[in-house]
C-alpha cells in the first residue's frame, strides 16, 4: 500500500505527523483529496477541516479544523502550514 507522509504544523507547534494513505484539505477552491502520487501543488488553504486516513487500516480518520494557511503537496508527502489548529469531530454538520 502505497503512503503520503503528512505533517500538520502552526507557528507555535507541531500538531500531527504520520504517514497516510489519503488527506483531504480545504483548498481556496474547495475540498481537495490527495493520494499517494499526486501532481506537486502549492497553495492557499481555507478555514476548514482537514481529514486524515491514516496508513494503519480499520483506524478511525482523524479530523483537525484549520483557521487558514499554505499546504505543499508533493507525490509523497502533504505539508499543511496552519494558522492555528485543533484535533475536531467527525460528526456531520447540521442543516439548519
């Protein structure tokens, strides 16, 4: 099974890092996913969820909400400069 390396990062702390096997991001355009080779990318992101599976099959995704920030993806590895960062909930939004 093929893994990005993923790092979470603000400019206070290191938040996550691992290898998964796919993150989804809040790109200025929209959601974005990324798997393992993607075309290089670099960009601004959205506040927003950031969603990670991680490479350890049958685990739980993890889910952290950014306020902003810059990503980097490379075919191996995803980089996400936040502004501020925190472990979220999965749990669906509501519609009003």
């Amino acid at each position: 099974m093929k893994t990005l390396h993923l790092e979470l990062v603000t400019p206070n702390a290191r938040v996550w890092r691992g290898d998964v096997r796919s993150v989804t991001i809040p790109a200025a355009k929209g959601d974005m996913g990324v798997l393992p080779g993607h075309a290089p990318y670099l960009g601004l992101l959205n506040e927003g969820r950031v969603t990670v599976r991680t490479a350890t099959r049958g685990q739980r995704p993890l889910a952290f909400k950014i306020s902003g920030g810059y990503t980097e993806v490379l075919p191996d590895s995803v980089t996400i400069l936040a502004d501020s960062a925190a472990q979220a909930d999965l749990s669906p939004t509501p519609v009003p």
